[in-house]
C-alpha cells in the first residue's frame, strides 16, 4: 500500500466499525481530507487523543480503496487553551465547521493559506483579547477571501458605484457592502453603520496586536459578526450549527 507523509489540523471526528474513528483534517498540501484512525477508541489507544479536534498532527497516511488510512501519528500541537472555557471551545469548534463547510474534499488550491490561517488562528484565540470574536471574524473574512470570494468594502457590491456617501448595508448574497439605493431591494441586506463595514474591512487586514486589542462599541462589533456570520453563511449553503451555540454562551455570559 503506498504511503505519504503530511501534517495535519483535526477538525471533526466520527465513530466509524466497532472501534475505529475517521477524521476531517486539514491539511497543507492536499486541503480537506479525511483519514481513518483504526483502534482508536479501544481504551488505552495511542490514536485516541489525536483525534480530537483542534489537534496538529505529523502522519504517515497509507492509501486505501475509499478512504486513506494512519498508520504513524505524532503530536505537534494539541492548542490546550482553546478548551479553557466553553467559550472557548465553542468558538474553536465554528471556525472548524466553516472551513469544513466551505472546504471540498481533493481541492487542494489554498490547502497551505488555509492550514496557516487556521493554526495562527488557533494560536492567537489562546491569548487573551479584549473582543473575542476579533480573531475569529478576521480570520472568516481571510478565510473567504482566500477562496475567492472575499467581501468588497469599497464599491457597492451591486451596481460598483463608490460608496462616498458611506455604505447602507451589507449583503452576502451580492457580495458585500451595498449603497443606499440597491440596500432597499436586496432581500437579505443587513443594515450596517459606515463605522461597522470600516470595523469588517479593518478586521479583513489587521495584524495580531490590533486583533487582541481592539474594543469597538457593543452595537458596532455585533453588526459586524452578524454581517461576517451571514456572509460565510451563504457561502458555505448550510446552517453553521455551532454559531448558535457559541451566540448562546457568549449572551449567557454577557447577562
Ligand atoms: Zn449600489
């Protein structure tokens, strides 16, 4: 059986037979992937804690008939502070749901972008920030732009006039900030302040001090979430199941 080696980012795993586990992983070179760990959940399984999520891996992967099999695994990274708080984990476990989402199997354009923007996601998310979701939304709107479809800022996204009197909305389906004119027919345009698309497009770019740092207005800071929310969203064509989970603890924890 052929093998190669990789590294590789745990993003989700399932139980697969009586005591084997597959994992969706990113990996640098070859993307999205997902490899079986057979015994894995035999108590005392070297494999078990390599499967779970948020986990960096060095592998040697033997190829199979369907799906390719581990047969060496190490350890690289296991990002402990990212499961410190349910906060925490739930925000790690929606970053891994949208890359999953938006990612397709055996696509390997932006496979290495895409492995770095989430390990230097998962490390900066185990600092302490002033507005937690700063990280995470820059890193949604890094994530889409890698792909190709990144939101437009500066130009109506639907008739590409300047936007000199300052954006009306934003739109995930026309492809980002729209003018005051398009705002009203777009069905799903979400009302957003100048202020809230210049706080999307300073996320879009800003460097790790700024990202750790940053405290905008309550109001502010939420439109935009939402906004970035829906934007990768629409782009992934499914319910990002855990956003509400971590929309939840996050209000539970505000109140
Ligand atoms: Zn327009």
């Amino acid at each position: 059986m052929p093998t190669y080696p990789t590294q590789c980012l745990v993003l989700s795993r399932r139980d697969i037979g009586e005591n084997d586990r597959c994992v969706t992983v990113l990996t640098p070179e070859f993307g999205k992937r997902n490899f079986v760990m057979r015994g894995a959940r035999r108590s005392g399984s070297k494999l078990s804690g390599a499967t779970e999520p948020f986990t960096r891996l060095k592998v040697l992967i033997a190829t199979g008939k369907s799906l390719d099999v581990v047969t060496q695994c190490e350890i690289t990274a296991v990002y402990s502070g990212l499961r410190t708080s349910v906060a925490d984990l739930a925000a790690a476990c929606y970053l891994c749901e949208v890359v999953d989402a938006l990612l397709h199997e055996h696509d390997d354009q932006s496979a290495a972008a895409v492995f770095n923007l989430m390990c230097h996601a998962f490390n900066l998310m185990q600092q302490p920030a002033l507005w937690p979701d700063a990280v995470i939304n820059a890193t949604l709107l890094r994530l889409v732009t890698e792909l190709g479809y990144g939101p437009r800022y500066d130009q109506c996204s639907c008739c590409d006039e300047p936007l000199d009197n300052g954006p009306a909305a934003f739109s995930a389906s026309n492809g980002g900030a729209v003018c005051r004119v398009c705002a009203s027919g777009i069905k799903d345009a979400i009302a957003l302040s100048a202020e809230a698309v210049s706080l999307i497009a300073l996320l879009a770019s800003a460097g790790a001090r700024t990202l750790t740092t940053i405290c905008p207005p309550e109001k502010q800071a939420a439109l935009a979430t939402s906004a970035i929310h829906a934007y990768v969203q629409f782009h992934a064509g499914r319910i990002i199941k855990s956003a509400e989970f971590l929309h939840a603890v996050r209000a539970g924890r505000e109140s």
